[in-house]
C-alpha cells in the first residue's frame, strides 16, 4: 500500500496510470496499427517523461542549476516558441492532398464548412462545464478531426491541457472508423444510405489546379487573417504537388518531411503528458469532450446534407456530409464501406473524398477564426 500511495523511488500511482494510458498508445499504434507514426512515438514519450529525474525532461541539478531536457528543449523550440512543428506538417499534408474531386463538384465544400459545427458546439458545453474561454476554445478544436490544428490552437491559445488535447485529438482520429459509422446510424436510415449518387468527373485542367491554392489562400486570408499561417503552409504544399516542376519536391514532402516531423510532433507533444498535470478529472473531461466533439461533426454534416435534399433536384446521400471532417481519407473509405454495406452496388468514394478534403480546408479556416476571435474576447 505504501508502494501505491507514496510511491518509491518517485513512481505514484500517477505515474503507473501514465505508464498503462502509453501502453494502451503503443498497444494501439503496433498492434491496431492506429496512426503508429504519431501514437508510438507519444506513447514511448509518456514513458520518458514519467520516468523519476528524467534526463529528458528538465532537472535541476544542484549547483549546475537547470539542465534542460531534449523533449522540453524540442516543445520550446519547435511548438512553444514558433509552432514551427506542426506547421511545417501542413506542407505535407497539401502535397497528399489532391483536390480533383473537389473541384469537380465544388458544392462538396459545404460540407466542408458545415461538419466544423462540433468545434463551436464543443465549446459551448465546455463553457457551460467551467472551462475557461481559451480552454474551452482549445478543446473544441479537437473537433476539427486535425492534430496539427489542435496542437497549434491550443499553443497559441496558452491553454494548460495541450497534451491531453493531442491525446485526444490523434486518438480520435485513429478510432474515426469506429466513431463515425455509430453517428452516423443515430441521424440516417438505411435508406438514406443505400442512396446511389452517379460521378460523372470534369475533366480539371492544370491551370485549374494551379489557381485554386492560390485562391483558398487568399479567400480564407481575407475571411480570417489567422488561419494565413495555417490554410497557407497547406496551400503552399498542395501547390509543390500541382505545379508539375518540383516532383521530387512533392514527394519528399509527403513522406519523408511528413514522416519525419510526425515523428518528431508525438514525441514533443509527450513532455506535456506528465503524471502530476495530465492525471485529472479535466482530463477525462476533455477525453469525453472530444469524442462528443467527433460525433457533433458528423451528425451535423449529415443533417446538413438532409437539409439540403429538401432544396436541390439532385440529391446527395445524407453519408456524405459526415465526410466533411478532417480525417483524411480515413471519414471517406468509412462512407464507402458503409454505402456497400447497405446496397453492394454503391459507389461513394469519390463524393465522399471531395467532402473529405473539403473537410481539410474547413478545418483550418474554423482554426483561423477561433484564434482570430478568442484573444479578442479574453
């Protein structure tokens, strides 16, 4: 008992809970292969951070003072002081990225725009349970279905819960096909989502491609001068891929630059999982936020979607909308899946992938505009 309660040498019952919560990441990224680049790399983190007088976590050290550790040193430098990390993830994002389907029937953006309803909806409940504005702005962010976004919201927004807020966000992410199909049931029948949708593609011409990140970046910068750091650096990415002269460029930014800052973002983001601040009730606060958060956006791209049936001749299956998160091309193969599931013969991909990238830049913008508006109101 003395063992659970006092701890020897240094290891209490916190951090045994963080030890099982960076087995259960671990467990989730090599066994379920749940977003491993991000998950394993958090969950050994944990480890490293709730070992007693880890050396890679600032220790003071008698007369040598403060010995800054490299988790602390790779957070102050790359989040803290710059959030250079999960910007420079952006690039790589827009370089996966390809928007044809998207432009090929552009009213999908609607969906994109609509399915960010979890964020604001999330914040209200996490006001209404004590949070402060910028916490509460900070754990609704999760709801854009976008570590990257969140991480980077939640920093600027000095928020004390940004590891949990990660934890949160990137877990969500990895359960997407579990979360998404039970939210989806709650709002659709098996009708609705039987519902064929023909794809007839338009022919996008290079040009067309070219233009259209310059455009989101400069439409989205006069909407919300915020989100220029973030739709920009994703822009910037997609147009390394589309511009056709930087190939080698295009692929290094989707897999070796991506890789490696993921890498590098999950472990960083472990120096903010200690025991004595990530142990609490807020936290699993946060962790049902969340979850309520993912399952506000879904439901509202599909109600969108419905409502939007009562007004147009060519109607849209309700399925779709719910793909206007984040989470690509995770939300968008959980449309199809769940399209064959009820008629074998239906095909949704491509409608849902246009939803699903459409989500991307949805996502970013209701990052702008929260970051944008909360430090007015604080």
């Amino acid at each position: 008992m003395e063992f659970l309660y006092e701890g020897i040498l240094g290891i209490g019952w916190k951090q045994l809970v963080m030890y099982a919560i960076a087995a259960i990441l671990i467990f989730l990224a090599i066994k379920k292969k749940l977003e491993p680049a991000l998950l394993l790399p958090m969950g050994f983190g944990a480890i490293l951070v709730n070992i007693p007088a880890s050396g890679a976590i600032t220790q003071t050290m008698g007369e040598l003072g403060d010995v800054q550790g490299i988790l602390d040193w790779l957070f102050q430098v790359g989040i803290n002081a710059s959030e250079a990390m999960p910007l420079l993830l952006f690039i790589g994002i827009g370089a996966m990225i390809d928007f044809g389907p998207l432009l090929s029937n552009p009213k999908l953006i609607l969906f994109g725009a609509a399915a960010q309803w979890g964020i604001f909806g999330t914040i209200t409940v996490a006001t209404l349970l004590g949070f402060n504005l910028a916490d509460a702005a900070s754990i609704g962010i999760i709801g854009a279905a976008d570590g990257p976004t969140s991480i980077l919201v939640s920093q600027v927004l000095k928020s004390q819960y940004v590891g949990p807020i990660a934890v949160a966000a990137y877990s969500y992410m990895a359960l997407v096909p579990i979360i998404q199909p039970f939210a989806i049931k709650l709002v659709t029948t098996k009708k609705e989502r039987a519902m064929k949708m023909p794809y007839n593609p338009r022919g996008i011409s290079k040009t067309a491609r070219i233009l259209f990140p310059i455009i989101v970046t400069f439409i989205a910068g006069l909407v919300a001068p915020a989100s220029v750091s973030l739709v920009g650096l994703l822009m910037f990415g997609n147009l390394i891929r589309e511009c056709g002269v930087l190939g080698s460029l295009s692929d290094t930014a989707q897999t070796a630059l991506a890789n490696l800052i993921t890498l590098l973002l999950g472990i960083t983001i472990a120096s903010t999982m200690r025991a004595e601040n990530f142990v609490s009730v807020q936290t699993l606060m946060i962790m049902a936020l969340g979850l309520l958060a993912f399952v506000f956006d879904t439901m509202a791209g599909c109600l969108f979607a419905k409502l939007l049936n009562l007004f147009s001749k060519n109607k849209v299956n309700p399925m779709i909308g719910a793909a206007g998160i984040s989470a690509f091309p995770m939300s968008a193969r959980v449309i199809q899946k769940m399209g064959q599931e009820a008629d074998p013969q239906n095909h949704l991909l491509m409608h849902a992938v246009g939803a699903n990238v459409a989500g991307q830049i949805g996502s970013v913008i209701a990052g702008g505009v929260i970051l944008g508006l909360v430090p007015a109101m604080l």
